[in-house]
C-alpha cells in the first residue's frame, strides 16, 4: 500500500500533467485562430498559453523531485526544486508580457483589418472557461499540499482567465462595431486589448516571483505561523522551563522549526527525550511535513516562577504567551504534561 506522502505526491503529478494537457490545446487552439483572422491579441493570448504551457511542465518537474525523499546529497531533502519552479515561470510570464507588448505597438503603429472576428471570441470564451476549472483544480490541490509550483502554475491560468476575457472583450467590440457602425475603424482596440494584457500578466509575473523566490533566501514562517509555533511549545509549562534561539524556514512544502529547549537540571535523559517528542508531535501535528530539530538546556530553577527563575520563557516569547486568549490557552492544555 503507497503511503501517505506518495499519495500526495501522485496527486500533485496527477495535476500538473491536467494543465500540461490543457495548455497544449489551448495554445494550439489559439494559435490557429490568431494566425487565421491576424488577431495580434489572440496571437499573443497563444504565446501566454506557450508559457503557461512550459510553466506546467517545470511544476511537474518540480513536484516529481520535490517529493523524493533525502539523500546524502540533499540532506534537508528536494523541497527547494519547487521554490526555483515558481521563479522561473515568474519570470517567463515577464518574457512573455514583453514579446506582447513589442507586437502590440508594431500592430498599433499599422492597425489592419481582421477577419472573423467572431471566431476570436469564441476561442477566448474557451479558453477561459477551461482555465478557470483548471486553476481552481491547482489552486485547490497547491493550497492542501501546500506546493509553491502548484499554485505558481494555478496564478499562471488564473491570469490567463483575466486576460482571455480582455482579448473577448476587445474583440467582441469590434465585432459588435461592424455590425452597428459598419464604417467605423475600430481596429486599434485589438493591439490595446494586447497591451492590456501584457500588464495584467507583469503584475501577477511579480507577484510570483516575490512569493516564489522569498523562500530560497531562507526567509523565516510568517508571523502568524512563529506565533502559533511559540504558543505551541509553551503550552508544556511548567515541565518544561523555557525556550529560545527560534529559528524557522521553509523549503517547498517543507517547514524546518529549531530551538533550544530549557528543562530542570534533574529531569532525566529519557523524560527529557519524551518532551521533545511530544513538542515534536503537536508542531507536526499543526503544521504537516514540518521537520523539527530541538537543543535541550538545563536550567537549575526548582520552581517556575518569573520573579526567582532566569531562565524561563524570555522576552518576546513571555510576551506572547501571554498576549493570547484564554480560549487558545485552554486549547492547548490538552498537550500538557500532567
């Protein structure tokens, strides 16, 4: 029977070969119908679809190596793969908004008349239809798995949804032009609907690169995440006696937590043992696929009280603590140690 992380693993793959699929036809599809009517906006819609397609195919590259597990190579395993997948299709949106806009302003400098237009919107309202179903698909299955090249490649489609119905509705204007204003020249909203285009795709390009390339810096868990972390380890006073030097980053799908723990100088290697295992659990236990590494400290206090004990929760630990509810107190007395 596969275990629980290869049935992850199996449906991230499972995913990303779906937009792999849907974007070949799409960017086919396009392409066809771009070059038949000489819509430079459906033309450049076939050329995002042509990135969004090599984007797919670097995330399923990426989940299929982000899932292998450690090696003496990669000790803190593959995760990172993932990271540099979401970069890298960040930057080919950026590629990619550039030819369009290149293309766009030659077409603006000399507008030529297009044919069959209606064939443009209806490619474009396939488009969007196809691509809203298939990012939700990623979006839903990147979130729950908590893949960055899943949901890099889910931003890609939902991107391309926003600007399919840009070309439509710039097409569908002239389209609806020549019917009611048949001498008017409305030939130029094809190349500024293009444009348009090109900045919707920038603006999601740099928001994905922020977000893909934050973690290979080794960016500490947002603040949320350390937070729940701290409240977390604290919940095991008074049998433990405090914590510091919390350090926290993230690889791929993969949080890695470290920190020293302080204990009485009595308690034995194996009771010491036992409460690093139960902290261990309850951070998995909140955050799946978290790697936890702790550092365990005597400390000579007898009795856990502020006032005659240095070496119990410190600072900003204390101060968190004691900053949240009673209701998330009494949550997680259930991991005490009685």
């Amino acid at each position: 029977m596969p275990g629980a992380q290869e049935k992850v693993d199996k449906r991230k793959a499972s995913v990303a070969r779906l937009s792999v699929i849907s974007n070949t036809t799409l960017m086919l599809l396009k392409l066809a119908v771009g070059l038949a009517i000489g819509s430079v906006s459906v033309i450049s819609e076939a050329i995002h679809s042509g990135m969004d397609l090599l984007a797919a195919i670097i995330a399923l590259f990426a989940v299929k190596i982000s899932g292998k597990p450690a090696d003496q190579h990669h000790p803190f395993g593959h995760g990172k793969v993932e990271n540099i997948s979401g970069t890298v299709e960040a930057l080919l949106i950026f590629l990619a908004a550039i030819w369009i806009i290149y293309e766009a302003i030659k077409k603006l400098l000399n507008p030529q008349p297009l044919e069959e237009v209606g064939w443009g919107v209806a490619v474009m309202f396939v488009s969007a239809i196809v691509n809203i179903f298939v990012s939700r698909t990623l979006f839903k299955v990147g979130k729950e798995t908590d893949s960055v090249a899943l949901q890099a490649d889910a931003w890609h489609l939902r991107t391309d949804v926003y600007t399919s119905a840009g070309v439509m509705a710039g097409l569908g204007i002239i389209w609806l032009g020549s019917l009611l204003f048949p001498g008017a020249n409305l030939n130029w909203v094809d190349p500024v609907a293009a444009i348009f285009v090109a900045l919707l795709i920038i603006k999601a390009a740099y928001k994905l690169t922020l977000e893909s390339a934050r973690d290979l810096v080794d960016v500490s868990l947002p603040l949320e995440e350390e937070d729940e972390i701290r409240r977390i380890i604290a919940s095991f006073t008074p049998t433990i006696r405090g914590f510091h030097r919390l350090r926290t980053r993230k690889s791929g799908p993969y949080r890695f937590v470290e920190f020293h723990l302080r204990v009485d100088d009595s308690m034995s290697v194996d009771a010491s043992h036992k409460i690093t295992d139960m902290i261990t659990a309850s951070i998995k236990e909140r955050f799946a696929g978290t790697f936890v590494t702790i550092h365990i400290e005597p400390c000579n206090c007898a009795v856990a009280k502020e006032a005659s004990c240095g070496c119990l929760l410190d600072g900003d630990d204390l101060k968190a603590v004691r900053m949240k509810s009673n209701a998330n107190v009494q949550e997680m007395d259930a991991h005490e140690i009685r």
